[in-house]
C-alpha cells in the first residue's frame, strides 16, 4: 500500500474518507453553474442530481454558451451515442423527487412560460403525472386549442382542480366583504367597533344625575354585523382575453362564480378580443367557463364596453369593471367617449389593469390617465378587493 500511495505522489500515512461536501458551497454551485467548481468543489450525489435536473431547463438559455455558467447543450439534448435524452415526463419526475414544493412550482412555471416547453400541458403522459397548479392552469389556457380530445380531458382536471382551490380561498373573502353593516339585534360579543351609543343612551336615560350632569351606564348596547341589503344591482365584468391577461381571466371567472346567486346582485361576465362573448349563463360553472375562453387575438375595448352599456339596466344602480391592459387594438376615441357617456348617466367605470392575488398591471398609461379623465377609477384589484368594493357601492 505504501508503494502504491508512493507511485501515485499521495502522502504516506493513515487512509483519509472522502471530504463531505459543504451545503452552503453546494448551493452557490447549484446557484452559479459549472464555471464555479473550481471554487466551490465538486458536488456530491444527491446537489449533481439537483443539478442535472436544473441544467436540464436553464441550459437552454442562449447565452448560456458565452457566458460558460451551463454545460450548454446538455439535458440530453445532443446526438451521439451517450444516455437517452431526458423527456419532459423524466425531468418532471425528478424535480418533485429532488426539490421542495415552492422550487417544483418556479420550476415548472419557468419551463411553461420562459422556454415553452409545451410538452409539459400537451403530452398526456405529462399532463398524468404533473401536479396542477395556476401556472400549468394559464399554460392550458394559452394551449388548448393544439389538444387531442383525450389530452383536453386530462387538462380539464387541472383546470378543476386549480378552480376549486382559488373558490376555497375567495369565498370566504367575499362571504366577509358583504358582512358589512350593523343590524338592531343585540350581540353577546361586544367589539367597540359595534358600541351602540345612541341605544345605551336610551336604555340608560333613568340614571341621569342632573346635578353631576352625568349618565350612570348599567348596560352597554352593541349591534352585530349582518349580511348587506342587496337591491337591483348589476356588476358587468369585462375581462380582456388576450394572452397577457391569462391570470386576471381566470380570477375573474372565480370572481364571477363567488359572487353569482347573491340577493339583489345580477352578475355578468364578458369576454372579449376583437370579438364579444357573453360569457355570463357559464359563470355558475366556472370550469366550463374557462374550458371555453381561448386565449390571444386582437384587442377592441371600445366594442366591448359599447356592449356593455347595451346591458346597463339601471345606470345608478350598476358597475363596470373593465379588466384589461389597455393597450387599445379598436379606436381609442370612441372608447373614451363611452366611458364619458356611462360615467355621465352615473354608471361606476372600474378600469382594472389586473385582477389576481398579485395585482401587479403592466398596462398601457396613457389611455388608462385619459379614461381616468374621462370618470373611470384606474388601478389593480385582488379578487378580494373587488368584492369590497362592489359590497361597499351595494350597500352605500
């Protein structure tokens, strides 16, 4: 063994294990790319199988080559005689066993929307396997007119799926949004934001001292909080389809359903592009009602609300929330004058640059400032918000 050690130019001694990788230098490895080992050190197995998986997306990026932080042209997608290449149902596999949830959803969202792998939401061995979430939602949205009818069916779970977790977590934000105003029936839990001065005065009025000038309070009055008088209203939603707005079409569509059925309240729900389609008899059945948008086209916003102002029943009495970037494909004068003319007539104009849980727009500002001239409210709602809103109009 010592001549061994000797031969190779290692020093002679006691035999030494294998260093252990350090984690911190692993993850900036991971984080970096190749170009960094000969810094960090060479990975161990389970980061060169997180690495793998990771080289597989991110080593398409173009200047990837350049700029020598990927082994460009890896992720088995060069000819020769090496490995099978890597399908998108292998890496897939590999990212849900290597990397915690929140990184299997950047991942997966990065492949869909960055690099258009649409293998990912059109190859039924994926659509199988993947787990559903909003991302994979807008992606079958912007895809499902290249779907087989047996790849649609599978694409329909994902749609279901993702549907019922945005309605678990916007009911409740709408039930509360109309649970607004105080009724006359006592409580048993008394929040000083429910204190009912004016009862207590006069439940308390025997215990007047004229002489302290002073009201003796033996008993506090407090009201509850109840479901809001809903009379006669209307709420148009007017929701852009083109591809930009996929995440504010799908909230609106949950929206729609939270707030369908509500006394008083008649809900309406209108898609458009270059063309207009009232959407509203699907709005109970929200799935359905995605099932049927496609995504991308043309952008005639002045159509659409001159559509709108056709369904206005009673112009104090109504809100329109015009759900788009702006970026106006029709004539942008006649857009402002309707919105000049349903303000005019006491119609509320929303003019939401976005509407989802992130509320960040990206949107054309000029005409939004001209048609915030013109009397509509300009800005960026969450689902729950809206709701608010459309409560706090109902119940003014």
């Amino acid at each position: 063994m010592t001549g061994t050690a000797a031969r190779s130019g290692e020093a002679s001694g006691p035999d030494r294990s294998p260093a252990v990788p350090d984690p911190g230098l692993e993850r900036w490895r991971l984080v970096l790319g190749s170009a960094a080992e000969s810094r960090t050190g060479p990975l161990g197995e389970a980061a060169s199988a997180q690495d793998a998986a990771l080289d597989w997306l991110y080593g398409r990026a173009p200047d990837l080559r350049r700029r020598g932080v990927r082994r460009s042209g890896s992720a088995g997608r060069t000819g020769g005689t090496g490995p099978s290449p890597v399908t998108a149902v292998d890496w897939l596999e590999d990212i849900h066993r290597l990397f915690p949830r929140e990184t299997v959803e950047r991942l997966e969202r990065d492949a869909v929307e960055r690099y258009g792998i649409q293998e990912i939401v059109t190859d039924p061995a994926v659509l199988e396997r993947v787990e559903p979430s909003a991302t994979l939602l807008r992606a079958v949205l912007r895809t499902k007119h290249l779907m087989n009818p047996r790849v649609l069916e599978l694409a329909r779970r994902i749609v279901a799926t993702v549907v019922e977790q945005l309605l678990a977590r916007l009911r409740p934000e709408v039930r509360r949004a109309f649970h607004g105003t105080r009724s006359r029936r006592p409580s048993r839990v008394p929040p000083a934001r429910d204190f009912d001065f004016h009862g207590t005065v006069r439940a308390n009025l025997a215990h007047y001292r004229p002489e302290e000038r002073r009201l003796l309070i033996e008993r506090a009055h407090f009201r509850t909080r109840t479901r809001r008088r809903l009379d006669r209203w209307q709420l148009i939603l007017l929701v852009d389809q083109s591809g930009s707005m996929a995440g504010s079409v799908i909230h609106s569509a949950v929206t729609a359903a939270c707030l369908w059925g509500l006394p008083g309240l008649r809900t309406h729900l209108v898609a458009f592009d270059s063309d207009v389609v009232d959407l509203t008899s699907d709005v109970g059945d929200p799935v359905e009602l995605l099932m049927s948008v496609q995504l991308g086209g043309g952008t005639d916003i002045a159509r659409a609300v001159a559509y709108a102002a056709s369904q206005v029943e009673n112009p104090r009495r109504t809100i329109i929330a015009l759900i788009t970037d702006f970026y106006e494909g029709g004539d942008p004068f006649r857009l402002e004058r309707s919105v000049r003319a349903l303000t005019g007539q006491g119609v509320t104009v929303l003019g939401l640059a976005a509407l989802d849980e992130d509320a960040r727009p990206d949107y054309d500002r000029e005409l939004a400032g001209r048609l915030a001239q013109a009397g509509a409210h300009i800005g960026a709602m969450t689902p729950g918000r809206l709701a608010e809103f459309v409560a706090e109009k109902l119940g003014g």
